[in-house]
C-alpha cells in the first residue's frame, strides 16, 4: 500500500513470490487496517464476481478506510454499490450509454487522433504521455459527457490530483484533494442545468432526463457519476496508451510484428490490456466466515484482490511477463473479470486503443523512446507520468 513501492516499478517478482506461497496472505501494511491481499487467478475472479460474499457496498472499494461522514456519500456511486442497487442503476445508466453511442464515436476519434499526432508531428519529438496519451481520451470522454472541448483539461486537472493523490507531482496535501473534488462537482452541478434546458447529443444530456419505470437520478447520484466517468474514462485508458508504448519500447520485435500485420491488432490490444492491467487492485468487505485458497477469512475482513497479480499468473498465462501480442487465449482480467461490475466503457476503451496504435503505426513507425517512464506513485493505478519519445518529423496530415 506504500505508494512508493511503485516509483521506479511495479513489484511483479514480489506478486509472483506471493502466489506460489501465500496467494491469499494476510498483510499488516502502515497507513491500512489489516487486510487479504489476494494475488492468483482464480481467487480474484472470485472476490470480483461473488458480491454476496465480497461487498463493494459494505467500505467501499477503495483501498483507503473512509472516513464514516463520507462513506455513505461514496457509497451511493455505482462502483461502490452491490446488486440489486447496483443493477437498477446500472440500467438507467445503460439507457444512456448506448452500444450505438459508442460505435458512432469511431469515425470521431480518427479524427481527433490526427488533430493530436497533427500537434506534435513536426517536432520530432513529444512527452508521449502529456501531448499524445492523455489527449484521446480526454477529449473522448469530454464529448461523450457533453464538456466542452476547452474545458477538457480541467477534468484532466482534477483527475490527476484525486486519482495522483499520493504522487508529489500533483498534490501535496489532502486539501488540494477536496478542493479538486469540489471544483468538479461544482462544475458537474452547472453543466446539468445546461442540459436540462438545453439537451445535446451526449450522455449527460440522456442522463439528466433519463428516466425508467418511473426512476431517475438526484443531482448527488449524477455527480458521482460525472466523478467516476472523469476519472474511469480518462486516468485508465490514458495509462494503458502510455503503458503499452512503453511496453513496445521494452519489446520492439513485437512494434514491428504489429506494423507488419495489422490483423493482429485485436489480440494486441487484449495483450495490452493484460501485460499493463492500469487498474491494478480493488477493495472488498467480506460479508461473512468464508475460505479462500486455503485462508480463513472472517466476516468484516478487508479483502484487496489484485488485478495485476492475476493477469500474471502462470497457471493461466505461459511466459506471463512477456509481451506477446500473438498470445491466445488471453483471459486478462484487466476489465474486471466478468460480474457485475464489468467495466461499462470496455468496448470504447478497446476501440480507442486500436484507433490511436493504428495511427502511430501509420505516422510514427520509428517512434522511439528517448528518457526513462516516470512512474506514477499509486498502489491503485498503473501509470506513466511522462515518456519522452522521438519520431522523424513530418508534415501534418488533412483533415
């Protein structure tokens, strides 16, 4: 739980050490209240699909203790709730957030992908992070919620220092956390009254007046929602972009195999998703006596199963710490693992990372790294702050 075990890596021998001899062990870390750390496979596809025996509602599936004045305000967001809460939300939601809303987005993020690659191309070099990673799906998820393009980097702001938290670069203090939550419910407040009054073709505007069998969703429910897509639609897919180049750049035979033949993108992009896993662990409450892999765990127990410990485990994936993206099957678990909680923007995720690799395959081919990643401080997130890359530079493409 110390973020800055993850400063220069993150510690797969460790995770790997763990599954072969306590894959569910019991940890006393500083800061956190004793707590599981589940490391296989099979154990964590468990804890995420039994929610009757492992509660997100219960504390949350965050990995600090909340405070109790606000646990029962996190607690109304979907991510914190359990079926059947969970399932009448999540189908209002789905109304809203529509197969042909995300399809229809296609033809726009080849364009916005250009219009980013078109930023930098002349330059010959860029923080591959910063002015190529983030930009796609920031500028995604700003139009799919209905924020204006100029406001975009204000989500990217308030993302970083909530999600960054323990990382120095963006925060130093608890306060600036508030402060950052504050200013995009504020924020979230007065772009729901825009759409009220005037309703667009997004997903705000749907969600605002959305209503099913006589349900809808408070301005607090909205909020949250706004909060977890900012973050979800933006911190995730921004860090696996940034994770898979940079596992490109450790693997450069599997770059050219890709540019090679690109009908092995599809298995690329699930290799991307395993090999980086940006969300790498989630928080249960144990809702009563249960085994698992051979550890008693107690009613009330905290329980953090971790994503990326799974998504190497070697009783499931040969050779799991290399990156293969010809690697088949591939059940990675970077979206959950199945269960109720599967994450909702899966299919847009792996559409804007085929769209953005396509792209730097055609413009950048011998896009190369020139500095060390500078890793996010997280135990929760995967992240690369900054990669500074090099590429020849070229004219930017018509749009």
């Amino acid at each position: 739980m110390d973020p800055v075990t993850y400063k220069d890596h993150v510690p797969h021998e460790y995770f790997a050490e763990l599954r072969g001899t306590t894959p569910v062990a019991l940890r006393h870390d500083e800061g956190s209240v004793p707590y599981w750390a589940v490391m296989g496979y099979d154990a964590c596809v468990r804890v995420n699909r039994e929610w009757e025996e492992f509660s997100s509602h219960e504390k949350t599936v965050f990995l600090s203790d909340a405070d109790e004045a606000l646990l029962a305000q996190q607690q109304q967001m979907m991510i914190n709730m359990d079926p059947p809460s969970h399932t009448q939300y999540r189908r209002l939601v789905n109304k809203a957030f529509t197969p042909r809303m995300v399809r229809d987005l296609e033809a726009r993020l080849h364009v916005v992908t250009d219009e980013l690659l078109n930023r930098v191309c002349e330059q010959g070099s860029a923080d591959f992070v910063v002015d190529i990673a983030a930009e796609l799906p920031l500028t995604v998820i700003a139009e799919l919620m209905g924020v204006p393009f100029e406001d975009r980097h204000k989500m990217f702001d308030w993302s970083n220092k909530m999600i960054g938290s323990e990382d120095p670069e963006y925060v130093v203090n608890p306060i600036m956390t508030a402060i950052a939550t504050m200013e995009l419910f504020g924020y979230a407040s007065e772009l729901f009254s825009k759409k009220r009054t005037d309703p667009q073709e997004d997903l705000m505007s749907a969600l605002v007046n959305v209503d099913a069998d006589g349900e809808s969703l408070d301005d607090l429910e909205l909020a949250l929602f706004f909060l977890l897509l900012s973050i979800a639609g933006n911190e995730t897919t921004r860090n696996l972009i940034a994770g898979a180049m940079h596992a490109f750049f450790e693997f450069p035979e599997q770059w050219e195999l890709l540019r090679a033949d690109r009908s092995l993108m599809p298995g690329a992009v699930e290799e991307m998703l395993r090999f980086v896993t940006p969300v790498m662990c989630f928080r249960r409450t144990a809702m009563c006596d249960v085994s698992l892999e051979g550890a008693e765990i107690q009613q009330g127990d905290k329980v953090v199963f971790f994503h990326i410990s799974a998504n190497r485990d070697e009783r499931i994936f040969e050779n799991p710490d290399v990156f293969d993206i010809r690697r088949t099957p591939n059940p990675h678990i970077a979206f959950g693992g199945g269960g109720p909680h599967f994450c909702l923007g899966a299919n847009l995720a792996r559409m804007e990372i085929a769209v953005m690799f396509e792209h730097l395959l055609d413009r950048m081919p011998e896009i190369r790294q020139a500095g060390p990643a500078a890793r996010l401080q997280s135990p929760f997130i995967n992240g690369i702050k900054h990669l500074e890359v090099t590429f020849p530079a070229h004219q930017p493409v018509t749009l």
